[in-house]
C-alpha cells in the first residue's frame, strides 16, 4: 500500500520497514525475528490486561461505596 507522504500510516509504515530491514541486514533467523515479534505482542498484551484488571477493580469498587 501507498500512502500520502508524511501521514501518520506512512510513517508507520516506514518505522517497520526500517525495522524489518535492520533484522534482515543483520541476517538474523526468521525464527528471532518472529519470536521477537511474539514477544513484543505478549508484552503490550500483558500490559493492556493490567490497565483492564485495574480499571476493572477501580469501576467495582465505586459501584461497591455507591
């Protein structure tokens, strides 16, 4: 996909090609690079379900002193 220049898509796009670029300049295994991925999925998951559990606990507490 092309995308207008300077828009916040190409920009994304730009920052992982030129991620993706560095791990196959550097020849690493396709293996690191997909565990790594997998790796910086779990992570921004893991933190998302600690934002939720929290926000989560926050809501029943001020329904439980209502």
């Amino acid at each position: 996909m092309n995308y207008a220049p300077y828009s916040p898509e190409w920009h994304r796009k730009r920052y992982l090609k030129e991620a993706l670029d560095s791990y196959l300049d550097d020849y690493v295994d396709n293996e690191v690079i997909l565990n790594d991925i997998l790796d910086i999925l779990y992570e921004r998951s893991e933190c998302s379900y600690n934002d939720f559990s929290r926000t989560l606990d926050l809501e029943s507490r001020i329904h439980a002193n209502k």
